[in-house]
C-alpha cells in the first residue's frame, strides 16, 4: 500500500463543468498556459482574466469544463457552437504541458464526449494543427476521422455511438 502522504497516492484527476467560483483559479490556469506558449496550438479565445470570467459565469448551451486535482486546474475543456445554433458541436482541450503525458488529454476527451452524447450531438468535430503530432495520435486513437483542413489545420470528425449499456438494451429489444 502506498504512502498516504506520497502525492502519486493522492486522489484521482476528475473532470466536472466550469463553476461560476472558479474564475479565479481559471484566470491562474489561462497565465500559466501564456507564459508556456500554449496559446500557439490552442487559442479559442484570449487566455486572460476576463475570459476566464465569461467562461466561468456561462450559462449559455455551450459546455466548459475543467480536469482537476487536489483542487488544482491540470486541463480545461469546451464544446461549443450549441449557442450559435450548429447541431455539431466544435471540442477543444488543452492539457497543462507539465501534467502532460499520462492519460489526461483522453481523460477530459471521454468526459466530453459522454457530455456531447447526454446533450443529443451525433457527431462532434475538431482542429488541430498538422504539426501537433501527440494530439493528432490520440484523436486518432478516439476513432476521430481527418479529412479536410481549414486554415492550415486538420478538420476531425467523430461520430458518436450510443454508450456499450445502451447498445446492449436496444439489442436485446
């Protein structure tokens, strides 16, 4: 048994919609992704504080989310487009680059698709730049299918599948 007092035996990362009380610790989230570059792969709106208070406080059908533990921001998440009246919601994620590398980026993309199923989408679509080999690779691995480019990115698309419990009722039917 591990040492409770070890951080590798703290709890479990865990992933949960945006609340309005975490504009703050978004708002240290968004600073640390600047000061590490991160904006030059992942850049859906300016990582300031103020956006970080709009996503905090966003009522709206688009959905954000965060990957936590132990209280601390390691991933931040979206499907959006719901409010503008697409019916195939755009995913987003980025994963701080320190925590990267251990399962988080599938992590937060599994919490968002169960999401996308729950909301009604069929289909769930995203960007990402050629050059971003290690997301392009777990996109893959997700089932997500590539086959056009908008502004010098890749265009994925997945076709969500009822849940295997789901599957497993309408078959015996």
């Amino acid at each position: 048994m591990g040492n409770p007092t070890d951080p590798a035996a703290s709890s479990s990362p865990a992933c949960r919609a945006i609340r309005p009380e975490d504009a703050e610790a978004l708002s240290r989230f968004f600073e640390r992704l600047r000061a590490q570059g991160v904006e030059k792969f992942f850049h859906p709106h300016p990582f300031t504080a103020e956006e970080a208070a709009k996503r905090a406080a966003d009522t709206g059908r688009d959905f954000y989310c965060l990957l936590t533990q132990e209280n601390e921001i390691m991933g931040y998440g979206m499907l959006r487009g719901w409010d503008a009246g697409y019916a195939i919601p755009s995913l987003g994620i980025v994963i701080d680059p320190g925590a990267q590398g251990h399962g988080h980026g599938r992590r937060l993309m599994e919490f968002l698709h169960t999401t996308a199923r729950q909301r009604g989408a069929s289909h769930i679509r995203l960007k990402v730049y050629l050059e971003n080999i290690r997301a392009m690779t777990l996109y893959r691995s997700l089932g997500y299918v590539f086959q056009s480019e908008e502004g010098g990115q890749a265009v994925g698309l997945l076709a969500l599948t009822p849940t295997n419990a789901a599957s497993q009722k309408e078959s015996a039917e």
